[in-house]
C-alpha cells in the first residue's frame, strides 16, 4: 500500500474526520456543481459533461473527484475577495 493510499483509508476509516469534499459538494444546490464542474472543465476540457451537474460526489471517478476539489478550492479562495453582497445598484457608473 503506498502512502497516499494508507492516509486516504486512515481518512475514510476515522468517524471524526468526515469527507469534506462529498458532504460539501452534496449538500450545495445545482447552480454550484455547475460553477465547480465549469471551472473543473475550464482547466481540463472535456471532463465533465453538462448532464453529470446533478451527479452526487460519489458518481465521479477519483480523477475527477481530484479537479472537483481543485475546482472548490479556488472558489472557496475568491469568497475572501469579494464582499458579502453586492448591491443590484453598483449597476450604474458615477459619471
């Protein structure tokens, strides 16, 4: 068993250490699998088809499932860059 392999079983064997990655891309609605999976072909055409949107995690080969959380990871990065909301009204440019 190689080192990667051991630490994912020690992963998926120890209860207080939940999969991270299945139970926040399950939990998330559709527009956000598509934005992840978007991105996720952004970087490497063709891995992703629009019908696997509303595939659960636990649908993609672990290839894939490696550009779902490359893709969630830099998502999560940007949410520190931008505000909470932005208003409707920054549609408009002082002149």
């Amino acid at each position: 068993m190689t080192g990667e392999e051991c630490f994912a079983r020690f992963h998926q064997k120890l209860k207080a250490t939940e999969n991270k990655a299945l139970r926040n891309f399950n939990k998330l609605d559709e527009d956000f699998k598509f934005v992840v999976l978007t991105l996720a072909n952004r970087n490497n055409p063709g891995a992703f088809r629009s019908d696997e949107v509303g595939k659960p995690y636990e649908y993609f080969d672990m290839d894939r499932r490696k550009l779902i959380i490359a893709s969630m990871n830099k998502i999560s990065r940007w949410g520190g860059m931008l505000p909470r909301h932005i208003s409707i009204h920054e549609c408009f440019l002082a002149n």
